[in-house]
C-alpha cells in the first residue's frame, strides 16, 4: 500500500522541523511529533472503538476528580456538621484546638490544591486528546498514519509510586500530527503529568482560595464579616488568575525528555532559545591614534 500525500509531506517536514533550532514552526501546516508509519489493517478497524473507550474512561474519572476534590467537601462538611456551622464543629473547641488552625494551612492548602489542579489537568488532558484521536480515527486523511503514540518518562519525572522513579511511566494517547488544537492538548496533559513548579504554584492559589472560601461560608461568617471575607475571596482568585496569566509562556516548556529537540519543542507556542553572544565579541575595540609627533628641525 503506498503512502498518501499527507503522510509522504510529513516524512519532508518533521526532520527540518527539528532541525531548526533557531526558529519555531508557527504549525499553520501540521507537524509531526515523530515520522508517521503505516498502521496495520487490524488497527484501522479496531482503533475508533478503542479512543472510544478511553474517551468515556477518562471523561469519568475527570468528572469524579471535579466531585471528590471541589464539589464533595462543602456538602460532606455540611452534612456533617448538624447545621451548627463549621465554627461549631468539635476539633476547633478542644484544647489542641490550635494544631487545626496550623495544620490547614501549611498542609492541607497545598496538598488539596495541587492534587486538585494536577488531576484535573492529567484526567481533562487525556479526555480530549482520546476524543480527538477518536475523530482523527474516522477520518480518510488520517487512514494512512499511526494517530496516536506513547512515549516513556524517565527519572521520576511523571506523577507515579515510588517505583516509577527506576522504571519510567508510559504517557499515552499523544497525537501523533502535531496541530495548534492538539499541541495544546498536549501541554495540559504534561502540565497534569510531569510535577513542575509553575502547576504547583497554581495549585497553592488555588487551595488558598478554595478553602478559604469554603470555610468562611461553613463556619458560617455574619455581619460585616461576611463582607470582609467575600472581599479576600475575590483577593485570592485574582491571585489564582494573576499566577495562570502570568506563568502561561511556561507551561509549553513541561515536557518529558523524551521530546527534547524533536518538533514538540520547536514548535508554537513555545519560543525559540535566546542566542548568546559573548561580551568580547559584541564590544567593538576602540583603537586611539597616536597624534603624530613632528621630528625637530636641525
């Protein structure tokens, strides 16, 4: 079976596209994140009903992160409390009372918030990029090609148990035909993947917020504190969408090593390595002429 024109182009361009370090391909044509080979017969046929599957997997467990870890507490909370209101709850009336008020926001702030925004990001991620190799799947033009691929972290990079720090994790479902749509589908599945500080600081704006909030409307606040409380809210979700603003050009830089110096890198949006020039050679030399001295007459 020959190849088609799209898949033949792409063998042309992947190459020149990670060659060329200097500049970033802008993907107004699509890229490849590694040569396309020919799928089997067998695959073809199959595959639809596996990026099927996998689309409703990972749509259920990114709908069961959004309710355990942001939905599930205020109604637990409430329940829980007989109506009397957080500040009414037994472990702030105890003589160690005071461990509570430490304990929640040195630990439980961080770690709900980065659990939250990590699984959110890994569980959404692979959703949509399983339902866009599902309709890639369908489609003739991609008859041809591999769609999807799946690479190998190293180093612990990957979210993991401890033994995948020495055996590496499989990320799965990447498109293989690089587009603006799929490119960014692939940032947000490394950002919930691959533990990085940028996710990390996103996730501690987004545990100040979200307990902060829960917990005054829980305990619950009145009166003019109630007006306080909305006003630091609002404070710290500016915080949260000031850290999502500003850290955007970051995200595109999480990426397993795996895809370092290949067209994922030196693709849009990610930006090109600043060259660096040395100081001697960029300093020009400034040479003084002797002022010419005139011999004495005899």
């Amino acid at each position: 079976m020959t190849e088609s024109g799209a898949g033949a182009s792409a063998r042309r361009r992947a190459p020149v596209a990670a060659a060329s370090h200097d500049a970033v391909d802008q993907l107004t044509r699509p890229a490849y994140l590694m040569p396309p080979t020919e799928p089997a017969k067998a695959t073809l046929a199959l595959r639809p009903l596996g990026y099927l599957l996998m689309t409703l997997v990972w749509s259920c467990i990114f709908l069961m992160a959004v309710f355990a870890l942001i939905i599930a507490l205020p109604f637990w909370l409430s329940d829980g409390l007989g109506g009397g209101g957080l500040g009414a709850a037994p472990g702030f009336h105890r003589s160690d009372s005071w461990l509570a008020f430490i304990a929640i926001p040195v630990f439980v702030v961080p770690l709900l918030g980065c659990i939250t925004v990590f699984a959110i990001c890994a569980s959404l991620g692979l959703a949509l990029s399983a339902a866009t190799l599902f309709v890639r799947s369908l489609l003739p033009s991609y008859r041809h090609e591999r769609v999807s691929a799946t690479i190998g972290s190293t180093g612990g990079e990957a979210v993991g148990p401890v033994s995948t720090a020495f055996t590496g994790v499989g990320l799965s479902l990447l498109p293989v035909r690089l587009t603006r749509w799929s490119k960014l589908l692939l940032i947000l599945q490394f950002n919930g993947w691959i533990i990085n500080g940028n996710l990390m600081m996103v996730g501690l704006a987004w545990g100040c917020c979200y307990v902060f909030s829960v917990g005054w409307m829980l305990w619950p606040a009145t009166g003019a504190a109630v007006w306080v409380c909305a006003a630091l809210s609002l404070l710290l979700a500016a915080w949260l969408v000031t850290e999502l603003w500003r850290r955007r050009a970051a995200y595109a830089e999480v990426m397993p090593a795996q895809l370092r110096g290949t067209p994922y890198e030196y693709s849009w949006p990610n930006r090109p390595a600043p060259k660096t020039t040395s100081k001697a050679g960029a300093q020009k030399k400034v040479v003084r002429k002797r002022p010419a001295t005139k011999k004495p007459t005899a």
